[in-house]
C-alpha cells in the first residue's frame, strides 16, 4: 500500500486509506448475511476494489462488462439497471452505482 500512495500528499493518502478501510468494512458487513456468499466491488475499467466469498479478483472484468451492457440497453442515461444471473443455486445481481460496480452472489431461498 505504501509504494502505492508514493506521490500522493499525507493528507490525500490517508484519505485513500480511510476510503479503503470502509469499503473493506462494507464488504465484511455485507458478508455477514448469511443468504450472501459473494460480493464484489470494481471501478468502471474492471479493477476490483475488494471482493470476498465466491467473488473473486478473475470476476471483476466480467462484472464490469455485464454492467456496461446492460445499461446501454436503456434509452435513459441516468438508468442504472440491475443484472441478475439465475442458477438453481443462487443469484449474482450486478449493479452500477456511480463510478463503483457491485456484484453480490446471494444463494437460492
């Protein structure tokens, strides 16, 4: 992390570092369901921010993708719509929020 944050002024980089603490507490909480398997996070270029459970760093790309997809397959830009990827076992619904992808892989009920 540190050779990463080299360049960056203390203040910018301790504010990198509290964002990616709370995303990482985000995802610990979210795994906490235990209907939830699996969640991801990447930017718009399909970098994973952070993953846990059945969601891993080789889904990003496909995740991104299948976001990117979806929402030009509505006339309104400001629509975010949500995938959702059926199995018996359970479902992956992808989402775009902002600049952020979320997947989350929850099992069937």
């Amino acid at each position: 992390m540190q050779q990463l944050l080299k360049g960056f002024s203390v203040s910018n980089a301790n504010a990198i570092i509290i964002m990616e603490s709370t995303l990482e507490q985000h995802l610990d909480d979210t795994m906490k369901n235990p209907a939830i398997v699996g969640v991801l996070c990447t930017d718009q270029q399909g970098h994973i921010l952070g993953c846990r459970g059945s969601l891993s760093d080789e889904h990003g790309g496909v995740v991104s993708v299948l976001a990117r997809q979806a929402a030009s397959l509505t006339r309104d830009p400001t629509d975010s719509p949500t995938v959702c990827l059926e199995s018996d076992s359970g479902n992956i619904l992808v989402r775009t929020h902002g600049t952020i992808t979320i997947a989350v892989h929850k099992m069937a009920s």
